[in-house]
C-alpha cells in the first residue's frame, strides 16, 4: 500500500515536471528572448547616439519612424541634447512583438532624463518604434 502511495506520488511529481516543461518554461524563455532582444535593441539605437552617429541610430528605428522621418531629423533632434551616457533600467514585453526599454539618459550638457522607448519586432529584429528622444 505505501508502496502504491509512493508511486502515484513519484508519478504525479513527474507528471507536474512534465506540464511545467511543456507549456510554462516556452512562455518564460520567450520572455526571457524577447526581454534581450528589447535591450540589444534599444543599445542599438542608444550606443550610436552617445557616439555621435544619430544616422547609425536612425538605422535602429523601425520602418514607421524611417517613414515619418529622416536621419536629418534625428540629428536636428539631438542636436541641443547629445546624450553622454545611458543606463536601460528595465525593459518590458507588452506584447508578442512589441516592448519598452525604459532608460536613463544623461546629456553633455549635465542634464539627466528618463524616457521610455517602445520597441518592435520587426522580422527578428527588435527597433525603437516611436519618439526618439
């Protein structure tokens, strides 16, 4: 009888492996890919402008940004406010392909800001979908 007892317990156990494994652990690797594409993202956006190439920013932006604006605009943006340093202090999934990083921007000037960047996934690619700076 213990015995039978031990082994409905050891199988329930296995079985509660089992359903974890297949349906809770894919959500939480998505999330976990979706959470370092957001950043990688957002460094792809945010490293170009620190280093003074708003154009190679621009690149980082997704096609409705590059359709509303242009690289032009991006460095006239900038222009009075070139960000020295930064810090993402957390990014977010809000969606299947879209996310925030939120971010700490410190200016040139001393000035520091936060701003939130909504990001998109466009074809495997994470891009700032939204109001650069």
């Amino acid at each position: 009888m213990i015995g039978a007892v031990l082994v409905l317990i050891c199988g329930g156990g296995a079985l509660a492996v089992a359903v974890f494994a297949t349906r809770v652990a894919p959500s939480v690797s998505r999330a976990v890919n979706a959470a370092d594409g957001i950043r990688t993202g957002a460094r792809a956006f945010l490293d170009p402008l620190v280093a003074g190439e708003p154009s190679k920013a621009f690149k980082a932006t997704c096609a409705e940004v590059q359709t509303n604006y242009t690289a032009d605009d991006l460095t006239d943006i900038v222009a009075d406010r070139w960000p020295a340093t930064y810090k993402i202090t957390s990014v977010q999934a809000t969606g299947t392909d879209k996310g925030i990083a939120s971010a700490t921007i410190s200016f040139r000037s001393g000035e520091t800001y936060s701003h939130d960047y909504p990001l998109l996934n466009e074809n495997g690619t994470w891009r700032v979908c939204g109001d650069p700076i």
